[in-house]
C-alpha cells in the first residue's frame, strides 16, 4: 500500500515560482480529501497566468521555483 502524501502547489508559468500550497500531505486518490480533487478545484480558480501540480510532499515552499519533470 502507498503510503506517499503529496501537496498541490500553485505556481506562476512564466516564472516557475510557487505561490501557494494549497494542499499539504494528502493522499493522491483515495479518500474524500485527496490530492487529485484539490487539484481540480484550484485549477477551477487560479487565473491564467497560474498552473498547479502535485508534488511530493515537502518537496516546495512558497516562493521556490518549480522545475516541470518529464
């Protein structure tokens, strides 16, 4: 069983720089509060000049710069 938490940051695209956290050390998909569903509503409400991803949990603070993987 995973075991892993994640957070759901918000970040600036043009920047890389992480704005909010708006989810800390949630599940990804189980449960009622996980990190998949804070994802979906943030990304509902951030205006376009933002994105949101999931990371691993403790792997940003507000104010770091996100790097996209892949």
């Amino acid at each position: 069983m995973d075991e892993t938490l994640y957070d759901v940051i918000i970040y600036e695209i043009e920047t890389g720089i992480v704005d909010a956290i708006p989810g800390v050390g949630m599940k990804k998909c189980s449960g009622f509060y996980n990190a998949e569903k804070r994802l979906e509503t943030v990304l509902e409400r951030i205006n376009p000049q933002y994105d949101a991803e999931i990371v691993e949990t403790g792997k940003y603070k507000k104010g770091d710069v996100f790097h996209v993987e892949g």
